[in-house]
C-alpha cells in the first residue's frame, strides 16, 4: 500500500521551516522530505525528526547557487573537487538524520563542453559519491527534471537515467521517479513505471500540468499508486507539490493512506 512522506519545502508553508514538522504529524504523516537542510545545523534538524517519530526519506546535495540557477553541478566538467567536498556536507547530514536516500542533481549543461564530456563527468562524480556513500548504507537517487520548468537539465527523461545508471554500475545508485516530470516528459506512466522498476528508488508526485495536489489534473494517481503496488516499489511517495490554497485543505486525498 502506498505510504507518503510531506514534503516540507512545499507543504505546510504557512509557518516557519521548523514549525512544519509538527505541521506534518498533526496531519498524519510518518516521513518527511525536503529539498535542502543546509540552512539549519543538522541536530536541530535531527531532533524534530526524533521530536515527533519521523522517518528522513530523503533530501538533495547542495545545489549550488540556487538563486543564480544553479540546480547542481554532478554533470558539469570543472567542478569536480565542488562535488566531492558536497559529498561529504551530504553525508554529515544524512548521518544525523539518519537518511538512507539522497539526490544528487546533475546540473544545467554547459555549452563551453560536449554531451560526451558532461556524461565522463557525470559518471567519474556519480561513482565518487555512490562508494562514499555505500559506506553509510546510504543510497544516491538520479532525478530526471523536465525541460520545460528547468531547460537545459542534464537529464530529463527516466530511460535515459536508466541507462546512466547501468553505466555508472553501482548497486547503490538509483532513479528517483517524480511522476510529475515523468509525465510531462515521457507519459505512458503506467508501462514506464513497470518498466523502470528495478532501479526505482524514490518516488515523487503532483499533478499535471500546475503541480498542485494529485487528487486534480490530468493523472489518474489512485491507478498508479496501484501500478506501483504491483510494481513490487515499497518505499516513501514523496508529495512534492504546490497546495491550491492552504496545504491543509488540500490534504483530503492522502487521508485515506495515512
């Protein structure tokens, strides 16, 4: 059965990042996720998760200049040594909080570098990070991001991270599966979710086409989270989505699951 983790950067923005934890429990949830928490000391973090039971599904590397643009840089020749030292801040986070998934973000393409010389560099960085983390029983999850929200994204359709993780071959190194960017991409949701099966790691949702709530637009989300059951994926379904309005009005559909 489909179990969900809030994600806190989107959910419960109403109040203060700290105050959405227990935004989150009083709602139902048992997991949390979020984009970054590098803005808080990672035992202030560690004890709202310890506070309310919670278990960490997951969050991103450091970006980089987010404000700039910047969404990564794991595919950007140049900045190799930038990864490593982000692999480590990663890692210290992932200790506290007791994180077992982390996404590294690949980065938006240089045109001062060829597809070939982003892939070398994605894969050299991606094996780096994925034995580093291996250490700590941590998995490193590969997002695809759609090119119409983030254009230029290194990679933006899920069989193509498919087959870079075949490449990087490391057991630990898997998809990170936003059905919302899938669907905008890719469609055919179904026959990909199946097909994309063995190197599911995460799973993230919203609507489409206004990434709003799942209980409107366009996907029939009661049928996927079928397709995922039969699918054999057991972990968290991260609801990285806008609320139309306040986050707890829109919370009706994810009753059912909590």
């Amino acid at each position: 059965m489909a179990k969900f983790a809030a994600n806190l950067t989107m959910l419960f923005t109403e109040v203060p990042f700290l105050d959405r934890f227990e935004k989150a429990h009083q709602a139902g949830f048992k997991a949390v996720e979020y984009l970054f928490p590098y803005a808080f000391e990672a035992q202030k973090l560690a004890s709202k998760i310890q506070q309310f039971g919670f278990e960490q599904a997951l969050f991103n590397m450091p970006p980089g200049d987010w404000d700039a643009g910047e969404r990564g840089f794991a595919a950007i020749p140049g900045r190799e040594d930038e990864f490593k030292t982000s692999v480590e801040t990663a890692l210290m986070y992932a200790k506290a909080l007791n994180c077992k998934k982390v996404h590294a973000m690949s980065g938006i393409v240089d045109s001062r570098f060829t597809r070939d010389q982003h892939i070398e560099t994605f894969i050299s960085n991606i094996r780096y990070a994925a034995d580093k983390f291996a250490e700590q029983g941590v998995e490193l999850m590969i997002e695809p991001l759609n090119n119409r929200d983030v254009p230029n994204y290194f990679v933006a359709h899920q069989r193509e991270a498919v087959e870079l993780i075949k490449q990087v071959a490391r057991p630990n190194v898997k998809l990170q599966l936003d059905l919302y960017h899938a669907q905008i991409m890719d469609g055919d949701l179904s026959t990909l979710i199946r097909d994309v099966a063995p190197y599911t790691g995460h799973i993230q949702i919203a609507s489409v086409p206004e990434r709003h709530e799942p209980s409107e637009g366009e996907l029939n989300y009661p049928h996927l989270f079928n397709v995922l059951d039969d699918s054999g994926y057991q972990g968290w379904i991260g609801c990285e989505y806008n609320p139309r309005h306040s986050t707890q009005l829109g919370l009706s559909w994810v009753k059912p699951y909590l």
